[in-house]
C-alpha cells in the first residue's frame, strides 16, 4: 500500500471522528485539500499517514478562529499540523474568451498571498 492510500484510508476513517461546529464546517474542504497535497508529494502523504489524527489537524485549525478564517490559511494551518514548515501556495487564474479571440490576450494571474 503506497503512503497516499495510507493517508486517505486514515483521513477518510478519522473523518467522522472530528468534533466541534467550525471544525465540522472546514473538515470536508480541508481534507479534500490534504489528500491533494499526499498526490503531489510522497513525503507529505508518508506525515499525514504516520502524523497526529485528522481530528487534532482540525481542533488545531479551528483554534483562535473567530467568525471566519480563509480557506487559504485553513490549508496552510492543516498543512503545517502534519508537516512543519510546508508551505502552501495558492494560484487562480481567469481566462477571458472574447467574441474574436486576441493572440495578446492571455488571462489575469493573481497571486492571493499579495492581498494578506
């Protein structure tokens, strides 16, 4: 069994044991985005296998939230739970079709780490 499915067998069994109303609220996104982060990186997937539970991860990124947290920080925070020091970066483009398309135009980059 490669360290992914070890990871996604013990997230999605340790799913239904998180407790808390902003823990329950983030779970689902946060592991959809732990399980994206054990695709990319072996090393990280083998930290989320052997590591501390999804519910720890979780009471871990809801503490101090007050009545809301960005979906970006909430990666970062469930990240660094199972790997110190990871980094998360975040990347959204947009891509305008125009009625006759412009070989100038090529999309908007924003990199959302320039708003915080």
């Amino acid at each position: 069994m490669t360290w992914y499915e070890q990871a996604e067998a013990r997230l999605k069994d340790e799913y239904g044991k998180v407790k808390g109303q902003k823990e329950g609220v983030m779970k689902s996104a946060v592991r959809d985005a732990l399980l994206e982060f054990c695709r990319q990186n072996e090393e990280f997937a083998q930290a989320v296998a052997q590591g501390g539970s999804f519910p720890d991860c979780m009471t871990a990124v809801a503490k101090g939230v007050g009545s809301s947290l960005s979906d970006l920080e909430a990666y970062r925070q469930a990240a660094a739970f199972y790997f110190d020091g990871a980094k998360v970066h975040f990347t959204m483009t947009i891509q305008l079709e125009p009625a006759e398309p412009e070989p100038e135009r090529t999309g908007i980059l924003l990199d959302l780490s320039d708003f915080f």
